[in-house]
C-alpha cells in the first residue's frame, strides 16, 4: 500500500496480556504521546479492541499532531500470529482470542494502513532502529516478563524465519531434563526458568511467601538464602540460554527487556560474566550485554518501527 | 580480485583432521574430479600443505580441464579462522597449526585467487547452492563427526555472524550441568553428546569394546542394551539441540551431514519425530530434516560454493 509513508509519524498500538499501550512516534523514534490502560483482553476481542483504538484515539490527540499528519498504523501482539494478513491466531497471553482479524478491524477504524507484527520481534527492530542496537548489524533482543520472547537483527536486517513469528529465543533448551515449559510443553526451556513467573513460582516452591520476580530479588538482596538460590539459578539459566544464542547468532550486541530486566545489574552483571567465560571465541569476548534504553515504552517504538521497516523494504523493492 | 570469474570451474580444497580433500566444482556444481588422502597433519603445516596442493594439482589434471580454464581457488578448514586475511588461527583439529597464512601460501602456489572459509559454512553453503537446500529461503547444515558444527542460510544469504565464524550449532547446550565439552569448555553442549567421539566414549564409559560410532550403531540395532542407552541418548540430545536451533532459526529444511549422518534413518527417523513434536509451531510441524545428499563430497563442494557467494557478492557491491 502506497498510503504508508515512510516519513510521516505512525501511531503504534501495543497488545499485551496485562496492559494495552498506544502512542505516536515519528520517523525519528521520538514518543509524542504515550499511553497505557490494563488490558483486560479476558473481556475478549471486540470490548478490547474497542478500548486499545480508543487509547489509539487519545493518544492521536495528545501527540500534538493533527491526524491528517499520522500516516499509517502499526500493532504489536504476541504470537503466533500471521503478519501477512493481519490476524491474531491465538496467542496464549489473550485466551479466548482465536483468528482475530485485528488488521483488517484497525484499518476500518483509523481508515490508515495497518501493519501487524509479533511485539518480541517488533521490539528487536525498535531497539535496532532507535535504541540500545542502533548502528549495529548483528544483534538479538530478548524480552523477559510473564514469557520470554526476542528477535534477532542479521546483517542490518530483522529476521523474521521461513514462518514470519521470528526467533523464538525463549525456548532455546537449558536443561533437557529440566522444569516443564508452560509456553511450549517441552522440558528446561529458558522460559522455564528465567520468566518473572517462573522466577516467582521457584521461590513459592521453597516455601517463601513472594508473590513476583521483584519481590524475589529484593529479598535475594536482603540476603534470604532461599530467594538467592532461586536468582542464583535464574542468573545460571539465563547465562546458558544466552550462551547458546551468542554461540549461535555471533551478535555484536544483546539487548534484555521486559519487566524482569528492571532489576539491572542485580541480573546483568554476573550473567555477563557468565557469558563471555563461557561463549565460543571470538564472539563471547566482544559481545554487549545490556538493559534495553526504551523501557516499557520498547512496545510502542516497535510496532512504530516495523512500519518504517516495511515502508523501506517496499520501496527497496519498487527501485530493483 | 576480479581474477576470479563466477562461471569458470574453481579449484576447492578441504583441509580436515583425518582427510585433505580435492577436486575441481563447475558452476553447476558438477565435481569434475575428487582426490582424498590422509591429513597426516600432526606433522605440521608445511608438509601438509605441500600434500594438498600436490593433491590440488592432480585433481586439476584428473578434471579434463586445462590449468587456464581454472579461474580460482577455494578451501576449507575447521576455524577458528580469519576469513578475510585467509589465516587459520588455531584449528583444534589441526594441534600446532597456529597462524597459518593458508591463503596467501595457496596463491602463491596456484597463482589464482584464493577463498578461505569456514568448513561448516562452506558446507552450508554448498548445500544451499546445489544440494538439499537449492530454493530454500532459510535451512541450517549441522556436520556431525568427531565434532559436531554448522552454518545458517537467512532469507537466502549464508550467515556468517558478527565476526565470520558462522554460528557455532555445536555449542547449544543440551544440559547445562551435563557432559563437559571439549570443544568449547563448557558443560552440556550438544557436541558433547552427539559427536562421534562422544558417541563411542560413552560407550565405553559403560564398558563396551566398541572404537567409533559406527560401531554403537551397530550394535545397537543388533539389540546390545547398553549400546541401545547410548544410542537413545545420542538421539534424544540431537533431538533437543535440533529443537532450539528450529525454534531460533524456524528454518524450511535441516541437512545433517558428517559422519554420523551415514547411520541414516536409525538417527534421524526417531530425531525428526521429536522435534515436529517438541518444535514451536509452525516452525516445527514444517521443517524437514533429511540427511546431507552430497556425502563426503560436502567439504569439496562447499569451498567451491563460497568463491561463487563471493564472487556474486562482489559484483552486487559493484553494481550498487
């Protein structure tokens, strides 16, 4: 679709299982208007979707722009989902959502072009394009919350595999005999084990009264023996799982994100170490390991991004 | 260089532990001559290499073609190796072969331009070109002999990470408080379960008289119960590295080659049911895994595969 500029600003919505978000973001990455409701995705699509374009609305509104100025529409959702038509198939972090058309639903609403995409892979193209991974040519973003997602950017451009659903870089194997994976069914995925809900199920197990991630690395930092045993292991899971994807991918850089790296260098450091001990020569001693500069608003940035991206890939493809 | 044309037979060399190879690959893919000896390489790189371009030599005359017709030159060899400057660093395969200008000896000695790379990548890349994997978008090559290595095809360019070594598929971990491995240093890596020198040490760990992996599978199939452990094993590692790299890659097509490959369906029958089952979807329920068609010949072939990647690239570069 020719409607999609590749300079005017974009307004990006963000589907996710506990918050929808919505803001404006121009060709330069610049957030000007950003918001955030609970989700409520239980209520089911059509109550949701009308609330996320309402936020879409306001957030038009509040971006200083006038919506003749907003060109096009990007969404970022959880997977799996089929990006070529624009239709959620049924991610598990919005039960009850099956086959939603969710692209043809916005363009109908905001009468723009609407561009879909899996928001762990939506991210990795925002923090390549405007974040942490700017100006590098290999580089993996990986989102730990209540799951745990990423992509991949290879020689300067967002890999998307032969399915398009991108890298599924949280069930990368730790432990073949390990934890059960709720988000895949297999055994020891790195999802088992470093996901804020696994994080926090491990404490319960031992018997501590924590209800989230968060509360685990704050009792880890008060010295509760048990709450660092359940981040030591966290530290050693997510170390192994990296270790693979750099052995794997040779990125110059890894980008960590999700409401589970808000606990910084508590995770980072010594997972850093971990790492370039561990990984193959030469890639483990050059690659970056860092917290991701966009925060919660990585959603929003994304799903800005990956319309500036297929806007670029289209016309790159009308010059050849 | 514009020595080297990309339509003109090529000259490929493959530098391994046990065996040099030879022969001369047109750009069909057509082997028009094929030598193999002994590496003998313990007794250092410049009698070696002395061997193997004699061997070079002869299968240039065994072609059919003359010497003018052969516009360049290819090799590879195990890394780690600096692919642009044609310098093998420090090969494990190769014990005291450190900072080996194999590419500046082979000009020399050829007066043709010279191709260095990656054994894996090659191989990758010679599959991509004219073995199982012509007209994928996305396929991965896993060699699997006494050490366990590959190389990616994304959206139909070879990957070769952030600094050339291609991703290293052996060191995905399997266990991570497994099997040390020695080819990398840390525990649990597939290489440590699946190579053939594995396959056959923990086969004696569990007190059979068996030397190779060929022998396990053997007396496997003849019903030998702890050859069988030992196989189920190698099967269920092969199977759970598989899995992560489909689910990181979610690529069309596996080519396994290498020795181990030869062991055929009684590898890859029980394998490819447990990844379509363990893979995310859809990435798991439409790879395909198949054993590698061009044998022993991959080496050969992939080395002439990459002076032709190369020699495309650069004339895309210069028509940019």
């Amino acid at each position: 679709m020719s409607g999609a500029s590749g300079e005017a600003p974009v307004l990006a919505l963000d589907i996710g299982g506990t918050k929808l978000a919505a803001g404006v973001v121009d060709a330069q990455g610049a957030v000007r208007s950003f918001l955030v409701v609970p989700s409520e995705a239980e209520r089911g699509p059509d109550p949701t979707l009308d609330r996320l374009f309402e936020l879409g609305r306001r957030a038009a509104e509040e971006s200083g722009l006038s919506w003749a100025e907003i060109a096009a529409v990007g969404i970022g959702c959880g997977g799996p989902l089929d990006a070529e038509r624009g239709v959620l198939l049924a991610p598990p972090h919005l039960p009850g959502w099956r086959d939603v058309p969710v692209g043809l639903l916005a363009e109908r609403e905001f009468e723009r072009p609407v561009t879909l995409e899996n928001d762990a892979t939506a991210a990795a193209a925002g923090e390549h394009r405007w974040g942490a991974g700017a100006g590098t040519r290999n580089m993996v973003y990986l989102t730990i919350s209540t799951g745990v997602g990423g992509g991949a950017i290879i020689d300067g451009r967002l890999y998307r595999g032969a399915h398009g659903n991108g890298g599924e870089l949280g069930h990368v194997t730790v432990d073949w005999r390990g934890r059960p994976c709720r988000g895949c069914g297999r055994d020891g995925c790195l999802e088992a084990y470093v996901s804020g809900t696994s994080i926090a199920e491990r404490a319960q197990e031992l018997g501590l009264d924590l209800a989230t991630a968060e509360e685990v690395a704050h009792a880890a930092v008060a010295g509760e023996p048990m709450a660092s045993r359940v981040w030591d292991e966290t530290v050693e899971a997510l170390a192994c799982g990296l270790t693979s994807i750099v052995n794997l991918f040779e990125p110059e850089l890894v980008v960590i994100g999700g409401g589970v790296s808000r606990s910084g260098e508590q995770l980072l450091g010594p997972v850093r170490e971990l790492v370039r001990s561990s990984a193959m020569r030469p890639a483990g001693e050059s690659v970056e390991i860092v917290v991701s500069p966009l925060g919660e608003r990585v959603g929003v940035v994304g799903a800005a991004a990956i319309v500036y991206d297929r806007s670029e890939l289209r016309a790159a493809r009308e010059n050849v």
